[in-house]
C-alpha cells in the first residue's frame, strides 16, 4: 500500500534525473553525433601536414637559439631526402638550385643553408657542386676535374660553376623530374636566397626563349654572388660546350666568364633584374650601395656576402616572418 502510494513520486524523480543528465552533458552528447564546424577545418591535410613538418624541424632556424651547430644535423639531411619536410600537398616547384661550394664551407655556410631555405626545398631541386664526393649531411657533388691539384684553390674552384652545370643538365636527362624543370638558378654558398620571390619573377618569363636573368650592372656576365637564373631553352643546350669553358687572364670570376662563354657559344639574352644583388642589405643601406644599383630595388630575391652564420639566420628568420609560403 505504502509503495503504491509513493509509486508517482519516484517515477517523477527518475525522470528528473535523466532531466539533469541531459542538461548537464548536452555539448558532450551532441559532439559523438554531429561535428562542429571548428573541428572539421582544424582537422584538413594541410594543417596535419604542417604540425607533423613543425614538429619534425625541431632544430632548424624556425627555433631560436643562439647556438647554431645542431641547426643542421645528419638525421635531418636523413629526413629531407625521404622527403618527410616537404608537404604532401606543396608543388615541387619548377626551378633547380645549384649551390657552388668548397670542402671548407660545408660544415659552415653549407649546413646553414640547408636549416634555412634548403629545408623548404624539395630534394629533387637542390644541388651543391663543389670538390667532395658525398657528404652526410648535404646533396654535394664533386664536379672539379681529376687533374686539378688539390686541396683545390681559388683558381681551381672557377671551374666548379661550368662543370657543374654540365653535371646537372645530364643528371636531369636521366630522372625523373627532367620535364618539371624549367629554370636552372646558379648561387654561391653565401648567397641568401628567397625561393617565393624567385619563383614570382621566373613566371614573368617564358623558358622556352634563351634567357639568364640576374644583376647585369656589371661589365660582362653577372655581377659576382648575386646568382642567375638559366632558362630551360638555354640549358639543355649546354652538355654541347659548357665544360669547356674556361677563365683567362681577363676574365677569371666564374659569375663573369660563364655567361661571356655562354654568349659567344649561342643566341641569348641576358637581362638585368634588380631583385638580384651582389651585396648584403648593409651595404645597401649606404652612399656607395646606392650607386651599386642605379635602377633602384626591387623584391628582393637575392643578397651576397652573408657572412657569419647567424646573418644568414637572421635574414631568413625576417623573410619567413613576411612571407606567406
Ligand atoms: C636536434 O638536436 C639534438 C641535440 O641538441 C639532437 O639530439 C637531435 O637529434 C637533433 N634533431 C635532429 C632532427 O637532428
């Protein structure tokens, strides 16, 4: 009887609970059913691809630190190469970095570039070329002819730029990316470099007309260290002579004498751009640096003589804080 009488109560008091429980964990019930908007754009394969890459260039110039030696290390050349800091999703990109070095800088200027725009690179694309034949920890190539004295000097490390640009054009033949090249840009080891920006003045141009693009203020050829850009009309008719061409009393610096060669050999264009340049932003910044280009500054896709380390750090840091990649 007693139970009976209490009966309406306790079902009012169950049905109260599962009230309370509703309310309380509503946000948690609806989320197993239906996603929220935020959830589903957080979670597309770019952003994953982008924490997995930050995540993976722990020691890379993105992390501030003074000390630069584990910039670069052989575990992240190891990484680079199996392509694990190249998103998924990105565009190779139709241009081939040539990098002229020497033995002494590899551990220096070298390593410094792989932890700032190399990393950014897909491996396909970037090539040192200088007197070593492997290296553990950069893409480096000994094109210097077995005949030259070694260790090579500065005389015998002119040739490096023709050879190696032999050795690429032919490497290109044979791989696989041979048809998604069409610029070849030629650099120093310490030449700063802004891939964005280069990539935006190479499409102004058409590669299949003869063409070199870089800072032609200078007398002949290019000024020394600003870099050039080969158009693909032009270099894959260079196997034909380029390694033969060679510095001579008047013309021994390889940015200078190449291109001369170049331009007797077959029909091209040289045209002066001023997003190139053979100095570094300091010396821009004075009386003489202006005279140094009289057409003024553009997008800067280039600098030279970036000395120490941790300029070239510096500069990148200040680039990738402005650019949108
Ligand atoms: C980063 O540096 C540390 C030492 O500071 C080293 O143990 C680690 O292997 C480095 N990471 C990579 C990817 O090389």
């Amino acid at each position: 009887m007693r139970l009976r009488r209490y009966r309406h109560l306790l079902i009012y008091l169950i049905f109260a609970y599962i009230l309370f429980f509703v309310i309380c964990f509503r946000e948690k019930l609806q989320l197993t059913t239906t996603r929220s908007p935020s959830v589903t754009t957080s979670d597309t394969p770019t952003s994953k691809a982008q924490i997995i890459r930050s995540e993976l260039i722990f020691n890379a110039s993105t992390r501030y630190q003074l000390d630069l030696s584990n910039c670069w290390t052989d575990l992240d050349y190891q990484q680079w190469k199996d392509g694990k800091y190249f998103p998924a999703s990105k565009p190779k990109g139709n241009i081939v970095y040539m990098v002229q070095t020497g033995e002494k800088n590899l551990r220096t200027r070298c390593d410094i570039m792989m932890c700032t725009f190399g990393v950014t690179l897909h491996p396909s694309r970037l090539f040192f070329v200088g007197e070593t034949p492997s290296d553990s920890r950069l893409p480096v190539y000994d094109v210097v002819e077995p005949n030259t004295p070694r260790p090579v000097d500065r005389k015998g490390s002119m040739q490096k730029v023709a050879q190696g640009l032999d050795m690429i054009v032919n490497k290109l033949r044979e791989g696989d990316y041979n048809n998604e090249i069409e610029w070849i840009m030629v650099m120093d080891d310490d030449t700063f470099i802004s891939p964005p920006n280069l990539n935006l003045l190479a499409a102004e141009y058409d590669s299949q007309r003869p063409v070199m693009i870089g800072q032609h203020t200078c007398k002949v050829g290019f000024c020394g260290g600003g870099g050039y850009l080969i158009s693909r009309a032009l270099f894959v008719q260079l196997p034909a002579f380029v390694k033969k061409c060679r510095p001579h009393d008047e013309l021994w610096d390889s940015d200078q004498f190449v291109p001369d060669c170049i331009r007797r050999k077959v029909q091209v264009e040289l045209i002066d751009r001023k997003e190139f340049n053979s100095q570094n932003p300091e010396f821009y910044s004075t009386p003489l640096g202006l005279q140094d280009h009289p057409n003024g500054f553009g997008r800067a896709v280039t600098f030279h003589y970036m000395k120490t380390p941790m300029k070239y750090v510096n500069l990148w840091r200040l680039h990738q804080a402005y650019m949108r990649e």
